[in-house]
C-alpha cells in the first residue's frame, strides 16, 4: 500500500526565555537554537526575554520539544509566553515574586555594609568575622546560584555572559575572605571582603528587577492592544437555532452572525453596521481622536469603543483575519526582528567576555607585578569582572526598537519590521501617489461635454450602465452622479465588460459596443474626437481628468465620440501641510499620477509642490510606478514611497520605505499593506512625517543607549583596573547602567507626532 506524506507548511514558534541577561546569553541561546533540525532561523529578543524561530517543515510536537530542550541545555528556562506573563503579576504577602530574592539579599547585606557608614561618623561597627561569614555564605551561594548555573553552561558552551563574570569576581571576593579568616590568629585585625561578594549580588539582582520592570513598560502598548478585545458578545437570534440574545464568548463568533452593540461597549469583532447609527472612537487603533460617525453600510473594527446609539454588527472577520489581531501581530513582529545595527552588537559581544577575563588576568599579574600584594591585587581584578558586564549593549537596540514601535502603533503607525524603521530615517526622497493618499480619492463628475445632437441623460446613463460594476473611483463617480440625477441604474444593463489596465472600460450597452476611458486610450484606439478634442484640453488645463466616451456600431470598425466627462478631486485637509513640512525638513518631493499633465499640475500648484522643478510625474501606468521609484532612488538616494491601493503594490515594494495609508473608510488595502514597511492606520498625509519622525527619534535612541552602553565599558574597566573603583561601586555602577540604558529608552513613550497646525 502506498502511502502519501504531506508536507507540513513552515511555522513560527514564539518561546519566552527566563535567565537571559546580556548580549551573551543572546548569542549563545541563537546558536543553540539554529543548531536544531529543521529551524530556518531563530531571533532572540533580550528585552522581551523570548524567542522566535522559524521551522521549515512545520511545528510538531517533536520540533517544539527539541526547541525547547536546546533553551534548557544552553542554561535557561523554556517557558510559554503566557507564563512569562503571569510571572510577572505573582505576589507572596504583598511582594512581587520577582522582588523576594532583592528583599532578602538587602536584608542580608545591609549588616556587612554598617561598618562602612559608621566609619563615616566615627563609629567602628565591624561585625566578627564568623558573623560575616554566616551572612554573605546564603547570599553567595543560595542567591547567587543563577549565576554559578548560567556561568556553568556558558563554560560548557565556550562562551562567556555576565553571570561567569559575576561568579568569578564575587567567588574570588568571597574565597579571599574566607582564606584570610582561616588563617587569621586569635584576636587578629581583619579585613575582609564579605560585603563586596554579598552587596555585588545583590546590587545585581536589583538592578536586573529594576531593568525588568522597566522592559515591561516598553511592551505596555501590546499590551494596551490585547486589553482592546472585549470577552463577551450579544448574539442575535437567527430565527432557526436561537431564538433570543444570547451571550456568548467573541471566540464564539464566526463570519455572518449578527451582534448588539450597546453604547459604550467596544465592538466584538470586524463587521458591518445593518441597523442603527452611531460614532465609534478608534482612537486606539488609528490615533485619531475624533469620533467617527457610522451608519448602515459602514465598516466597524473589532476593539473600537461604541458611542452614544446601539447598532447591530453582522461579522466581517474574527480571530487572526481581524484588523486588531493584525495590528498586534505587526507590532510583535517589528518588535521581535533585529536592526541591523544589531550585527555590530553580536560582533562585539561574541568577544567581550572573553576579552574582559584577559583583562582581569592581566590586572592581577600588573598589580602584583607593581609590589601590590594579593589582596589588592585581586581585589582590583574583581572590579573589573564585575564592572564589565554586556547586559547595556544587549538591551540597547532592542529596548529602544520596542519602545518606537509601541508609541508609533498607539497612534496609528504600524512598522513592519526593525529593518523599515532603521532604514526610514535615512529617507531623503518622497513620492506620493496622488488619488486616494494626497486627494480624498472620492472624484466628482463635473462637466459632460456632448457630441453634437447626443442627448446628455442618455449619455451619462449608458456611461452608469458600462460602470456599474466597477470598483474604480472615476466609475464610482459616474454612477453617483447618475443616482443624484434619478437615473435608474440596472447592474446587468451592460454585457461584456472588461476593464482595461490604466485605460478604462469596454462593453456593450443596448447593442452598441461602448469604450470609456483616458484621451491616451482614446489616441491608442485611432479615435478622432473632432470639436472635442478642443473642449477636452481646456478641461485638461483647468485641472480637471478627462474621459472619453465613444460608439461602435455593430459591423462597423470606427469609433463615434459621445461625450467628454470631466471629473475632479480635492486634496485631503493635511497634504499641503504635510508637503511643507517635509519641505522644511529637505526632503526631495514627487507626486506620481496617472492623470493627465494638466489635472497632476493643477492639484500640484493646490498642494504646493513646484511643477517646474519636475516634482509633479503624470501619465504613469499603474505597473510603471515600481520603475518611477527605482529612477527616484539613482544617485543613492534613499526613496519612501506612499501608497493606498493595490496597483501601488508594486511601487512600494520597490522602494527603500514602503507607506500604504488607508482610506478614511475601510482600512488599506492588504495587498498594500502587505507591499509596504510601515502601514498608516489614518489616511493623514501628515502621518508620513510623523512615520519619519519616530523613527529619526528610535534610531537616536537606539545611538545614544549604544553609545552610553560602550562609553560605561570603556571608562569603567580602565578605572576599575588602576584600583579608583571598589568592587562594591563597581556592582552598583554595573546594575545601573542597564537601569539607565532602558530609562533613557522609555523617554520614547512621551513621542507625539508633530500637530497639525
């Protein structure tokens, strides 16, 4: 019997990891990770402690036991996600889980370091040596055993990471001491070093509490994100299997099903308003802080808040097809992916810890060398382990990365990837489609220009007929313009109908074969417009975008022109604002159009930008946008392209930042969003500089913690080794640059963008 396997598809696994603390840890869980069968690429995230790898042939139980199993024999703890989470919430008699080891290390340590504040009055308090030995001994060993265990596996792994730095140091304190007590006389004068071994632990493992309290605020807007999901749902009755309202779970729902939505609830899931009218505030999910009207028809997203009406909903999406779920998803993965600025970091930690033990070793040989003797010398080598520690420059890009996309999605700017952030702020180039991202995209029929003895009713009615069922603004406008004049207008009024790329419609109304479309097309199809021709390129001059509209009779070759329909647009209230201030900020600026000259010019010299300077690119064909990017991008110009539909797809593919911005009513395009590195969850042109904006701050950050992070290695290791730095300040300095590294990092939380004045 022959037997068939099916290829598994390639999955994602996301794992949270605990015992990670610095660059290290990154590298060696990585190399662990990408060891294993079947893993195509893993990514390690210090400050969000997780995990996520990619699997070719699918997650299986065995894959994910094997994951698993490399997390653990790499020295830490594999853990789901939802229990790094619930972690993080325990309390035992009002006190944080996380925070009892702190507790009991100060409690400990605080009687070795009397002494040293009593001599700062006078007082001599030194505790018995036995005294000593019976307080720093738990804390050492009992509390300091992650260290041993981490430092233990990184040994096995012939690699280094913090914690082999701190056990080395805190041993070497702690085993000085020892020895020098043992072999002390009865009554004699001692100096020993408990308190560095016990102050240095714990003076670690404040400053690791405190850098995870901070690490958690910067996942604060995910989790802002899921709070938005409401648990419970009014389901209407369906006349067959209920018969009532009945409340069920949102997960529950599926596609089709009508819900009640009571004001002041947030809206189960993606759907449609079938009754009722209200306002929503999406606030959330777009940073748009005005409410939006909503009545019959309109689209709702999960997660929105309900104002003042109850409406009914019927269920669009649910579960990972909903706008919400891919929101969270985008800012997770951005938040998950490396910058390449990383790479610099994974260099420089693959060789830190190494390098620093060859420092510390030539710090005792130079002091004892210099006459020192092997207390001060080995004292001075402690320093330096315990200063020069990696966990800075592990978190310096991530943490900034987390923060810069968290702010950016809470105010309706979703970046894709750490790359699309990096690479926007290097942006000096702008190319703007012009319908739908600097217009409302919502063009009016204006003018009808008939032919000689043409009745101008039967005209737009024939025209209503070959477009109705077309989704194209131009043809949505002629269909309303039709309605407005009480025109009734049959769906299957017109057969045969074809859309042409870039040109326009072609079918056959009431026997006659009709085309409606762009004067190029008109050109292409040996048209003679006749007195047309002339009325046509006045309207062109005006600003207006020109169609045509001719007849083929049946057994004839020739084409009759009808009429010329001339529509226009408005530009949307921030594009003149958003164009002057990316002016000011020297960005080179182009609109794309696939308009004549005369309407891109038109709408260019509304918008302000400088025809003369070739800003204004019309006549494009939609599949020649992507090659109008890539001639923007010659001379090493860095090119953001922004975009709302599916034939700007390929554009913003092409560009080194793609933008898709949604409409004000429906959200972008998937396909577009899909195409693009940053999504703009409002159609504000002025969202564009915002985007750039965020991200020239992220990228600051990200310099500044990276900069800070090398600059405390730098300084600290020199001073550590000529003997200015105790152990003891040494550990605190340590446990706070970390602290300080994220605290400079969460300044990003306060980002608004640029107000529109």
């Amino acid at each position: 019997m022959n037997t068939t396997t099916t290829p598994l598809a390639p999955a994602q696994i996301d794992l949270g990891i605990g015992g990670m603390t610095c660059a290290s840890c990154v590298l060696r869980v990585e190399k662990a990770l990408k060891k294993q069968p079947g893993v195509s690429e893993a990514t390690v995230n210090l400050a969000t402690e997780s995990a996520r790898v990619l699997m070719v042939d699918g997650e299986t139980p065995e894959s994910l036991a094997r994951v698993k199993r490399a997390v653990r024999d790499a020295g830490y703890e594999p853990r789901s996600m939802e229990a790094m989470d619930a972690a993080a919430e325990k309390r035992w008699m009002g006190v944080s889980v996380d925070f009892l080891p702190v507790l009991i290390g100060i409690v400990l340590s605080a009687p070795l370091v009397l002494p040293m504040v009593g001599d700062l009055f006078g007082k001599h308090w030194m505790l018995s040596a036995w005294m000593q030995f019976v307080l720093a001994t738990p804390v050492q060993f009992v509390l300091g055993a992650r260290f041993y265990r981490a430092g233990w596996h990184a040994l096995k792994a012939r690699t280094g990471n913090m914690e082999l730095l701190v056990s080395i140091g805190t041993t070497a304190a702690w085993a000085l001491s020892t020895w020098l007590w043992w072999r002390s006389e009865p009554g004699e004068m001692l100096h020993l070093y408990y308190e560095a071994s016990a102050v240095v632990i714990t003076l670690v493992l404040l400053g690791k509490w405190l850098e995870a309290r901070a690490k958690r605020q910067t996942t604060s807007a995910i989790r802002a994100l899921q709070s938005l999901r409401p648990e419970r749902a009014h389901l209407l009755p369906d006349g067959v299997r209920r018969t009532e309202i009945t409340d069920v779970s949102v997960d529950e729902l599926l596609p089709g099903d009508v819900v009640r939505v009571l004001p002041g609830e947030r809206f189960a899931a993606d759907g449609t308003v079938v009754q009722g009218s209200t306002q929503a505030d999406e606030s959330m999910l777009t940073g748009e802080a005005m409410p939006v009207p909503k009545e019959v028809g309109d689209g709702v997203t999960g997660g929105s808040l309900n104002g003042e009406g109850a409406v009914e909903v019927q269920v669009r999406a649910i579960g990972a097809q909903s706008v919400l779920a891919q929101i969270i998803a985008l800012v997770q993965d951005a938040q998950a992916g490396k910058a390449p600025v990383q790479r610099l970091v994974d260099q420089v930690a693959a060789v830190f810890v190494p390098v620093v033990l060859v420092i510390a070793l030539a710090t005792l040989l130079g002091w004892l060398w210099t006459g020192a003797d092997m207390e001060a010398a080995l004292i001075h080598a402690v320093a330096v382990l315990v200063i020069a520690c990696p966990c800075a420059l592990g978190l310096a890009t991530p943490a900034a990365i987390m923060a810069g996309t968290g702010v950016a999605a809470q105010h309706g700017i979703l970046i894709k990837d750490a790359q699309a952030l990096e690479i926007a702020h290097k942006v000096d180039t702008v190319a703007f489609d012009k319908t739908g991202t600097l217009t409302e995209g919502h063009p009016r029929l204006l003018v009808i220009e008939v032919a000689a003895g043409v009745d101008e009713l039967a005209v737009l009615q024939a025209a209503a007929a070959l477009q109705a069922q077309s989704a194209h603004p131009l043809a949505r406008a002629v269909v309303e313009a039709a309605t407005a004049r009480s025109l009734v207008v049959l769906p299957d009024a017109a057969t045969n109908v074809q859309a042409v790329s870039g040109r326009g419609s072609q079918g056959t109304v009431q026997g006659a074969l009709l085309s409606l479309g762009s004067l190029r097309w008109m050109d292409e199809l040996g048209v003679d417009l006749g007195p047309l021709a002339v009325r046509a390129q006045a309207l062109q001059q005006q600003g207006s975008t020109v169609s045509a509209l001719v007849s083929q009779a049946v057994g004839t070759t020739g084409w009759v022109p009808l009429a010329l329909l001339a529509f226009g647009d408005e530009p949307k209230a921030g594009a003149a604002a958003a164009i002057a201030e990316l002016r000011a900020a020297g960005m080179r600026l182009f609109m794309v159009s696939g308009d004549n000259q005369g309407a891109a010019m038109a709408m260019a010299a509304r918008l302000g930008l400088r025809a003369d300077d070739g800003e204004v690119i019309a006549e494009v064909l939609p599949g020649d946008k992507a090659a109008v990017v890539r001639r923007l991008k010659e001379g090493g110009h860095v090119v953001a392209m922004v975009g709302d539909g599916v034939n700007d797809a390929p554009a913003l593919a092409s560009a080194d930042v793609g933008m898709a911005m949604s409409h004000s009513q429906g959200g972008s395009s998937d396909v577009a969003m899909h195409a693009a590195g940053i999504t703009l969850m409002r159609g504000d042109p002025l969202m564009v500089a915002a985007a750039l904006d965020i991200s020239r701050r992220t990228v600051r950050k990200i310099r500044q913690n990276l900069f800070w992070a090398f600059a405390y290695n730098v300084a600290g290791i020199p001073l550590a080794a000529l003997g200015f730095l105790s152990p003891v300040v040494a550990g605190a300095a340590m446990a706070l640059s970390s602290v300080s590294v994220v605290s400079n990092t969460l300044l990003l939380k306060r980002w608004r963008p640029p107000a529109r004045s």
